[in-house]
C-alpha cells in the first residue's frame, strides 16, 4: 500500500515538475535523448578485463586485482554522465535510479554476463548515515526489477574513507582496501556474483568487495557500473 502511495506521489510529482536534462535542461528526462546519444560511451579498443581505453603505453588497472574477475559499464565518467551521477550520489537524486537501471539493462542486453546474485557496493555506515541511501543499493533493486535477478546486499564496509571523486587522487592514493569488507550472509558456494555501483575509479574498491564475496564461496566475481573513470 505504501509503495503504491509511494508511486502515485512520484508520478503526480512528475506530471507537476517533470524531470529536467540534468546537462542542458530540456524538459522530459533526466538526461534526454540528444544528451545520451552524445554521452560519452565506452568503446573499443579497451582492455577486455578492466575497460581502461587502450592509449600508448599506459598500463592497465587490472593488473593490480587479485579477486575481481571483469569490469563492464557504458559509460566514461564525462558530461552529461558524471553530471548526473554527481546528482545522484551527492545532492539526493534518489529518483534517477530507476532511468540509469535501465541504462545498465540495455547494455546488459547487448553484452550479457553470467550471474545469479547482485551485489551493492555497500557504504560504511558512517557515510551511509550522512547521505541517508546507498545510491549502489538503489540501482541494484532497480536492475533487479528489470532483469529479475536476485540481490543480496549482505557486504559490509569495515573502514571508513574519504569519498574518491578524484580519479588521480584515487591513483596515487592507492590505499590498501584488503579486509575492507566481509559478507555477512550465508556462503556462497558455486555463486556467479555481479556486483553494482555508480562509478569505477582503479576498480581497487570492486577488488576488495570481489575478495570477500570469493572468500565467501563465488565462483566468479564481475563488476558492472554505469561509469568508469579514465
Ligand atoms: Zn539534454
Ligand atoms: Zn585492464
């Protein structure tokens, strides 16, 4: 009954104040159509495991995971993308969720992956306590809904540490995620694991959640994000 309030009250508020294109401001969506067809997508050549573009003689990210098996997401973190994001992660646009689940489902459907679990990248609950949701929590129920997999938001973040937005901070940071976070459920013997969350930096903080969640019996660990930062 509440959510079904809940959904009249989202949709008369949506006939009342219709969303705005977050980058241009045209009315309609949260990012409209000449927007998204202009965002930044992530295309190859890049490297098959982590999705960093293969430019020059940079090195991969990858090559620093020990249990996070594949990186996928759409997107760079540039434009219309990270503003959204930004949006959404720090000014409590909880309602754009459902419209960026829908962008993981098309590229979910044009490159499936093996899985039986979601899995949120947790906050600690330090931070979840500032912010008041888990935006990774919000899309994996909205991805849920859509694909009809499963979720468990069973990982726990042990340490508290500064929001990276910074992607070459977050590089020479580099700090050491290792027993970070633990899963606080049932084992999960066998499981293929796809874990979700807004944006992928060194992908170091996937890594880490990969390594609880194999600890705790997965087969196999990818990562799905709507960014990745280059
Ligand atoms: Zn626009
Ligand atoms: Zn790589």
């Amino acid at each position: 009954m509440l959510t079904h309030l809940g959904k009249i009250n989202r949709m008369a508020l949506d006939f009342l104040f219709p969303p705005r294109c977050i980058n241009c401001g045209q009315e309609g969506n949260y990012i409209c159509a000449d927007c998204l067809q202009t965002a930044p997508c992530i295309k190859p050549p890049v490297c098959p495991v982590c999705i960093l573009p293969i430019t020059g003689n940079r090195r991969c990210d990858c090559r620093f995971w020990q249990s996070l098996d594949r990186l996928s997401a759409p997107y760079l973190f540039q434009g219309a993308i990270r503003k959204a994001v930004i949006e959404f992660k720090f000014h409590n646009l909880r309602a754009i969720a459902p419209f960026f689940a829908r962008l993981l489902e098309r590229h979910l459907s044009t490159r499936p992956v093996s899985c039986d679990l979601l899995v949120p990248v947790p906050l600690h609950k330090k931070r979840f306590r500032q912010r008041g949701y888990n935006q990774s929590l919000l899309l994996a129920k909205e991805l849920g809904k859509l694909t009809g997999l499963r979720l468990a938001a069973n990982l726990t973040r042990n340490r508290y540490s500064p929001s990276q937005v910074d992607s070459e901070n977050a590089r020479q940071r580099r700090v050491n995620v290792t027993g970070v976070f633990t899963w606080s459920s049932q084992t999960l013997t066998g499981e293929k694991i796809l874990l979700i969350d807004d944006v992928a930096t060194t992908g170091a903080t996937l890594d880490a959640c990969a390594s609880a969640l194999k600890k705790a019996g997965a087969s196999t660990v990818q990562a799905l994000t709507l960014a990745r930062e280059n």
